[in-house]
C-alpha cells in the first residue's frame, strides 16, 4: 500500500511491520519535500512517525478518540487520515492548517494549537465516554515539552485519582532529558509487572489472601516483597512518579519500533485504569541535519533539502523586531546586573536566545509555563530585580489571572514584550496575537505601548525597565521598517506622550503601533485625493495622550483609529470613550481586526481580507465620510512632517 492511498487511518489495520515502516518512509518524504517549499514545523512531526502508525495499528478511529498536544507533532496524522493530496496546501489560506482542526475533519478529535492542553481534554472525553455509557479508547500524545505546562500536571493529578476511568497518556519524550537508555530489559520487566499472573497477584488474589481467617487481614511479607520489586525493578524514577499520582506506568519504549510499540499499546489498552505509556522518539528523525539541530529546525522557512540550509532572500531586509528586542536587552542586561530576562521556552523566537548567550545567570527559560514565568517575574521584581519576560502574545492570554493578581494589582516592575502580536499569518487563529490591546487594558497599574519601528522599540524596552510600575510592550512579527538603530544610550520616551507626525485639516488619524507605517501610506493616498489627514503616532495605549488627541479631534471632527488587534475593547474602543468621556462629540471610523477568526495565511493575505491594507483603508475612509472640500490650506507634494 502507497501513503496516497490511505484515506482512513484503520487502512493500517492488518499491515505488516514491513509495510509499515515502508510508509513510514513515505510520510517523512512527503513531510521533508512539504516543509522545505513551503516552510512549517518539520522537528516534532518527523519525531513520531512510527509512534503515530503504532498507535492506529491499535485503535480503531471510527469509535476511539486521539487528542494530540500542541498539534504541529500531528503532520504524520493529518497525512493518513486522507490530507496527503492536499498537503501541498500546508498552512496556505484555504489549504491544511498547521495544528489540529476539528472543522478540518472528523479524525480531528480536538483542536490543538497551545500546549499542554491533550490530557485534559482526553480525560473530558473519556468521562463524558463512562458517563454516557459508551465504549471508546481515548489516548492523549504528549510532548515536545508540553509536559512542563501546569496543566498538563493538573490533569494528571485529576486522572489518578480516577482508578475506573480508563485513559492511555503517550508522553512522546523527544529529546531524552528524562529518559534512562532504553534497552531490552525494561519492556521485558514491563511485561513481566503487567502479565496477567502478577495483576491478578495485585488485584483480586491479594484482596482473597488478606481476606484468609489465619492472615487476619495482612498480606504475607513474601508477596509484599515480590510486589514491589518487581516494581522497583521495572519502573525507574521518573516512573516511579507517575506510578504515586495514580497512573500505570509503562516505558520507556523506543519511539521507532513499531512492532515494539503495538505490543506496548495494546498491553496499554488492556490495562483497567489511567496508563501513562512513556515513549522515547528523536526529535528531527529521518533527517540528519533536523537531528542534528533539534532546536533550529523544530519549525523552518523553505529550505534545500539536500543542504538544508534556508534558500537566501532576493534582497537584504532590516532586522526582526524580535532581533532587535533581543540585542537590545543584552546591552542593558551588561549595562545593569539587575535586569534579567524570562522566556517560557520561546527563546529563538522572542530573541532571548542572544541574552542566554551572552549572560546566562541572567536569563531563565521555565518551560511551557506562563503562568509560572509571571508570577516568578512578580517575586524577582518584589527583590530588587527588574525583570523582561519575553512571550508571544497568544500565549501570554494563559497567564491572564496573574497579569492581574501578580503584577498588576501589587504594581510591580515587571516588563512584559509581547512578540508576535497582531497578524501572524500561516499558524492560524490559534496563534493570532490579536486580543493583547483588549486584555491589557482593563489590568490596574500596567503602562502599555507599542512602537512605530524598531528604534522607537528599543526607546520603549529602556522606558519599560527605568518605570516603576508594570508594563507591557507589543511587537510585531517579522522585520522592522529599516530605520538607523542606537548602539546604545538609549533615550527613554516620556510616559503618556505621543507624537503628531503629519498635520492636516480634513481628517486625524491616529494610529497604535505597526499600523502607524500604513497610516502614513493611507495619508499619502488620501492626499492625492485632495484630503489632508493629521496623523498622530499614539505610541501610548495606557495612558492615552488625551492632551495631543482632544484639540485636534475637536478641530478637525472626523477621526479614524487604526490597530492590529481586536476592534472589541480595542485601541479605537479606548479613542471613543476617551472622546465622550470629555464630551468630544466626533464622527469616528475605527479600522481593526473585526469580531472574527483570522485564519492560516500569508499576514499580506489575511490583511487584505480584513481591509487593513492603505489602498482599502483610504476607500473605507472615503466612503465613510464622503469626498470633503478640498481643504484650504495649499496641498503639498508629500505629508508634512512636524
């Protein structure tokens, strides 16, 4: 059988091992020739092949239910279950999204794009299961450090204290920082503890023999002893953990035996109660240079397979903000002992890999833990410390309470840099930074900014820390305007201040963060239909510059706000109340992110399905307010500077 005729995952039922791992080279070829056009998450995915098609061997997905973490590990599963034509789509609009989808199909029990999320809604499902009366295996995979989550923990303590409700963890160990070698003997010892002889000796025959008139209810000292070396035996530590908060502990296993891995699944599915299966996989497997570099090629742009090296840009482009935010903060942290750096294992991606370089005492990754990464932040601040957590902003939402209750409440010093917000692109509405303008603003004591281009970030990075209070700092994706940078001595901005970059008599537009370059361009395009538009670079969410915005909404009547975020509770929500609360009664157009999903595309894409391209916001303008008269003043051949 050839991948591309699988359309059902119980298509593998019957299969040899040989057959097996024949697609099992088939998916990681499809995968790599994917991945490498089009770019995507390539580490995880090649990780479980084996451990994917071992699973389905054992499960029939027409009745059982798997609920994948994170869902970028889940490539191999989207491929069997009747995507491989369209795979050439990956993360295109309209085409397969990147992380699990439960509109996408039906094999899709669980939508899954945050991690540490897979146990607890398995656990939901297998509940509802016993609840119901039903009968379905339900099989949460986790990893690719998901297991740090609290979450995660939370349902695994909930789990084991439910020893008749059937539930098999697979906890995908891909980079073996937890794991003993994997071996002969410990599958053996597994089998030997989970044999039908030895349950019986634990279960029913125990309870019949401590029940026997000359026992007096005590089990003999011999069986107690042979009981627990077996499982000292067969259960190494960290399995040993799992085994005293309630689960069957089986593993580790070898993550590409498929053979041993179907014996294992179906002993896991056999065995009464929650089973964690502990899997031992490699990160990147099948491609040597994903191997390699487990860190650097867990997601990647297009690349060369054969050198595996990103094909080159067209044309040189100015630094990512994230780049920018992460040399920055090394020059402060050399400057001043006290600042330090947190990231909830998005080092690459927030540039807080270049700090974990330079001064690792003050850098902290804790994992996929937010919550964990704020308050910890919170109790550094409350010593003396200033601390900068570096987060996207999608993920920033699971750490919302102690926003609130940590930091913002006791108004503590605490830098947040939100990277990623606003328009992500082809990770989909799961990652799409755009509710961060909504949710900071209601938080007591937080400062909250955004910068026009990457000088005015680093400006608003040293502003944060000097503050004495929280604050929080959103960046965009991708790379700046290519404006100069300072080396160093960077000049902080005066709280609350904003700056009028253009003035005009016909329109003010004020705009937040990276919509203040396309605000310009629309000022431009407007002006060559004879409107003059004041544009002002608010750069303060919290507080607003009531003192530059009031005069001239009041003088001019018409006002547009433009943001990359949620229009509900948005920027332009927080202009309007301004505006009535100190009776300024003017017609205003807020330009945003409307009350809908962004899904997977290109951020040029997606923008211009939201009508925030300059072209479409000056027609959105126009007709909104109709053509005005041409205004008094002498048009000029470009906006004026002030």
């Amino acid at each position: 059988m050839h991948l591309s005729e699988l359309s059902h995952p119980n298509q593998l039922h019957g299969l040899s091992t040989a057959e097996l791992e024949a697609i099992a080279r088939q998916i990681r070829e499809r995968h790599l020739e994917v991945v490498s056009t089009s770019g995507g998450h390539l580490g995880p995915g090649l990780g479980v092949v084996e451990l994917t098609l071992a699973l389905y061997q054992t499960l029939d997905l027409d009745h059982d239910k798997v609920v994948w973490d994170v869902g970028h590990q889940a490539y191999p599963h989207k491929l069997i279950t009747g995507r491989y034509k369209d795979f050439d789509s990956l993360r295109q609009k309209n085409g397969v999204a990147g992380y699990l989808k439960r509109s996408e199909s039906r094999f899709d029990h669980f939508g899954a794009g945050h991690a540490s999320t897979s146990i607890s809604a398995a656990l939901g499902m297998a509940l509802a299961r016993d609840r119901r009366g039903e009968d379905f295996k339900c099989v949460a995979v986790i990893g690719d450090g998901a297991l740090t989550g609290g979450m995660a923990l939370e349902a695994i303590n909930h789990a084991g204290h439910l020893p008749k409700t059937k539930l098999v963890v697979v906890l995908n160990d891909n980079d073996m920082s937890i794991s003993p070698p994997v071996g002969a003997l410990s599958p053996y010892l597994n089998s030997l503890r989970l044999s039908p002889p030895l349950q019986f000796l634990q279960g029913n025959a125990e309870e019949a023999i401590k029940h026997l008139p000359f026992l007096h209810g005590e089990l003999p000292n011999e069986l107690k002893t042979l009981k627990e070396s077996m499982k000292r035996l067969a259960v190494p530590k960290v399995g040993a953990v799992f085994e005293e908060l309630g689960f069957t502990y089986i593993g580790p296993i070898d993550g590409h035996d498929i053979a041993g891995m179907v014996r294992t699944f179906e002993q896991a599915h056999r065995t009464e109660g929650p089973v964690l299966v502990h899997v031992a996989t490699t990160k990147g497997k099948g491609y040597a240079y994903a191997e390699a570099d487990q860190v650097g090629y867990h997601a990647q742009s297009a690349f060369d397979l054969a050198t595996g090296k990103a094909y080159p840009s067209s044309k040189p482009k100015p630094p990512s903000y994230s780049k920018v935010f992460g040399q920055t903060l090394v020059k402060l942290c050399e400057q001043d002992p006290t600042v330090v750096g947190i990231t909830a294992a998005m080092a690459t991606g927030t540039g807080l890999d270049l700090l974990g370089k330079a001064f690792p005492a003050q850098y902290f990754d804790v994992g996929i833990a937010e919550q964990h990464a704020v308050t910890m932040a919170a109790g550094m601040a409350c010593e003396g410390l200033k601390p900068v957590v570096a987060v996207y902003s999608t993920f920033l939402q699971r750490a919302y309470d102690q926003l609130i209750h940590d930091v913002g409440i006791q108004n503590l010093p605490v830098t947040f840099v939100l990277d990623r917000a606003g328009i992500v692109g082809a990770d989909g509405p799961t990652h799409q930074g755009q509710y961060d303008i909504s949710y900071f603003r209601a938080i007591p004591n937080f400062t909250v900014m955004a910068p026009k281009d990457e000088a005015e970030l680093q400006r608003m990075l040293v502003t944060s820390i000097h503050h004495s209070g929280p604050c929080a700092l959103r960046i965009p994706r991708g790379e700046g305007e290519g404006v100069p940078l300072a080396e160093e001595g960077f000049e902080p901005l005066e709280i609350g201040r904003g700056e009028l970059l253009t003035d005009g008599e016909d329109l003010l537009i004020v705009a937040y963060g990276a919509m203040v370059a396309p605000a310009m361009a629309t000022a431009g395009l407007l002006q060559e239909k004879g409107i003059l538009a004041a544009v002002i670079n608010a750069r303060f969410l919290r507080p607003l510059d009531e003192a530059l915005i009031l005069p001239l909404a009041q003088r001019i009547g018409k006002v547009v706000t433009m943001e990359e975020g949620a229009l509900a509770g948005g920027f332009g929500a927080a202009v309007v109340e301004t505006l009535s609360d100190h009776d300024v009664l003017v017609r205003v157009l807020r330009i945003g992110i409307p009350d809908q999903l962004v899904d997977h595309a290109s951020p040029e894409q997606s923008k211009q399905s939201l009508g925030l391209t300059p072209h479409q916001m000056a027609e959105r303008i126009i007709t909104r307010f109709g053509a005005p008269l041409q205004s008094s003043l002498p048009a000029p051949a470009a906006p004026v500077a002030v």
